[in-house]
C-alpha cells in the first residue's frame, strides 16, 4: 500500500485516521490539518488527491519521478517542495527523493526511491504536540531536516573510509582498486553536491523568502535546516581535498620509494663494478701482462678489490644510499 499514514491533527494532538478520498475540512485559525504519508504512490492515487486538495498537475508530475532536483515552487497559496535524501548502499551513494505538497490546513508528503521511512519523524512530533500544533510549515521542517540528519551518517562512513585508505597509503602502496575507489569516491562526492547546492538554496527560500503558508516563526527553523546543510556541503568539500591529497602524497611516497629503491641498485652497481673490472682485466688471456709474475699479485689484487669495495660502501652509507 502507498499510503504509510494519513491522520488529522487538532492543536498537535491525533484525532484521527483519514482516507485519501476524504476532504477534512479545517479551521482558518490552521490548528487543524492532515498529514498524508505516501511512498511511491501511482499517477491515480495523486489524482484523487489533486481534486480534493487542489496540487498543481505540474507539482503532481514531478513527484511521481524520482530524478528531479530540490526545488522550491509556489503555486497559488500552496507550496510544493521536493528534496533529494541520500544513503551509502555496497559504498555507493544512492539516492530518493521526497516530494512535500504544503498547503493551509494539509501537508502531503511522497517518497520515492528512499529507504527512510517517515514513521520515526511522526511518532517523534506526536511526542512534541507543541510543535505539531503550530501547522504543517512546522512539519515541512521536520521532514527537511529529517532528510539532511540522513547526510551525516553517510559522510561519517566515507571519513572512516577515506582515514583508513590514508593509513594504508602510509604502510604500503596503493594497488589498482584502492586508486579505483579514491576517483570512484571523487566522483560520488561531485554528483552528491550537485544535491547540496540546490538543497541549501530550497533551505535559504524557506528560510529567508516570504513563502504562502510559512509562518514568521516557523523561518527560524529553517534557518537550522540551511545551517546543517552547509555543515554537510563542508565536510563533503574537506573529503574530496582529502581524497585528491591521499591520491597526490601516494603518488609522491611512490615516487620516493622508487628513487630510493634506485640509489640502492646503483650504490650495490657502482661496488660490484669494481671486482668485476679488475676480475675482467686480469682475466684477459694474454702472455705478456704485468704483475702476473709477481708472488703478491693474487694478494694485493684481493687486498685492492676489497678496500675499494668498503670505501665505496662507506661512501655510500654516508649519502644514505645504502
């Protein structure tokens, strides 16, 4: 079924459960209204909502899809909101989005595509009848907020990631899937703020805007929806700089090793030249050479051989080539 929820509140408390084919009518005074959770609902159910409730067939359209991007829209004296949520799915980021139909005495939330359900967030404002009875504005903030709380979890997983992805660079290289997933991460991070920024703007027009059926009050409340969503857009900001440093400090260790690793080759070259080139010489098959009559020859080509290699090791030692 597609309908999660659907009740009628009077001063914050719940009266009662309500059809999506039934009209509630409400007082001006807006300490009545219906809130209807629907999730993934199909082009007739809205129908029977756009007639009882008025929604623009616009509005409608767009909260049937679930690739639109957050946005305000005000149509007549209702407002039409949509958010796009976000959850880490096999180190993925995947999104939904949820679509809010504001009006004076209702509020019609529709998910699609998101795994958090809205039944926590309505028993938590039913423990708050304070809150809830201020309106269905107050509720829109409620699930605004809802949605962004989602963002940290999702960012703290990817920080552990990215920590521990940092340590390994540091004990060894980085292979072929580690490099992989540091652009795969990049890239995640590039798309998720392209939801950020247009999330923060829906955040700035409730909060600072004069919106129909946004009470005064209620800006104040959106104002800490926009606070947490640049709260995210900057942690999402110092993950991609430190992706892009853990990426340039392994090419950099890297680099490192390999002339470390070079020197050393070269130092152990440079030693073993030596005994190679005068074993080379003095392995020549010619009859006249000098020293091969010589009854120290043997000795004092060895005694050679081996000062030479030792001052070069310590030469090397003392460069820390070796």
């Amino acid at each position: 079924m597609p309908v999660v929820a659907a009740f009628l509140y009077r001063h914050g408390q719940r009266v009662r459960p309500i059809a999506i084919s039934e009209q509630a009518f409400c007082p001006s005074d807006r300490s009545e209204f219906v809130w209807i959770g629907l999730t993934e609902p199909c082009a007739d159910e809205l129908e029977a909502l756009r007639q009882i409730y008025g929604l623009h067939p616009l509005a409608v359209e767009d909260s049937l899809k679930d690739d639109q991007r957050p946005k305000v829209d005000v149509f007549g004296d209702q407002l039409f909101v949509i958010g796009r949520t976000a959850h880490l799915c096999d180190g993925t980021i995947v999104y939904g989005q949820t679509a809010a139909f504001l009006g004076h005495s209702h509020i019609i939330t529709v998910r699609q595509g998101s795994t958090r359900s809205h039944l926590p967030l309505r028993e938590h404002l039913e423990g708050a009848p304070d809150l809830l009875g201020k309106g269905g504005d107050y509720v829109l903030h409620a699930v605004l907020d809802f949605i962004v709380d989602g963002y940290l979890p999702l960012m703290s997983a990817l920080e552990e990631e990215v920590a521990a992805m940092e340590q390994r660079m540091l004990d060894t290289f980085l292979d072929r899937a580690e490099i992989a997933r540091i652009f795969a991460l990049r890239r995640d991070l590039l798309r998720f703020d392209r939801i950020l920024g247009p999330m923060e703007e829906v955040a700035r027009k409730l909060a600072k805007n004069d919106l129909p059926c946004i009470d005064a009050e209620a800006r104040h409340y959106f104002r800490d929806v926009l606070d947490h969503v640049r709260r995210v857009e900057a942690m999402a900001s110092g993950l991609r700089d430190l992706l892009t440093s853990v990426f340039e400090f392994s090419n950099l260790i890297e680099q490192q090793r390999t002339g470390a690793i070079t020197r050393q080759l070269a130092a152990w070259a440079a030693i073993l030249a030596v005994p190679t080139a005068i074993a080379g010489i003095y392995g020549m098959n010619f009859e006249h050479m000098p020293e091969l009559g010589s009854a120290y020859g043997y000795p004092v080509t060895l005694v050679v051989i081996l000062a030479t290699c030792a001052a070069l090791y310590w030469r090397f030692r003392r460069a820390r080539w070796l």
